[in-house]
C-alpha cells in the first residue's frame, strides 16, 4: 500500500531540502563538445587501428 509519503530509512539524516543545482547552458554545452572531441578521437583510432590491420594482412599475402 502507497501512502504517497518519502520514509527515511536513515531517521538521523534530514532528507534535502532543495533541488541540486541545474548546470548552466555553458557548461553543458562544453560537455557535449568534449564528448564528441572524445568520440571523434576514439572513432579515428579505432578506424586507424582498422586500416593498420588490413596493411598488415595484405603485405603478408
């Protein structure tokens, strides 16, 4: 049964009174650049290490 009531499992600790902060647009925004600076340079190692690995055979052959 759901009374609709948070109950503190830990009695001693008062629960948050307000929200955590919200991160502004700026930072945000560089979040998402430094993602796709880290995406675009795994996918670039990735596709290297895959180009690498095709030379590799084709000189054996």
């Amino acid at each position: 049964m759901q009374t609709g009531r948070v109950i503190s499992l830990y009695p001693q600790r008062k629960l948050p009174v307000k929200a955590p902060a919200r991160p502004s647009r700026k930072a945000v925004r560089a979040f998402r650049t430094a993602a796709a600076i880290v995406d675009l340079t795994v996918t670039a190692a990735i596709g290297v290490g895959v180009l690498v690995c095709f030379g590799l055979v084709f000189t054996m052959l």
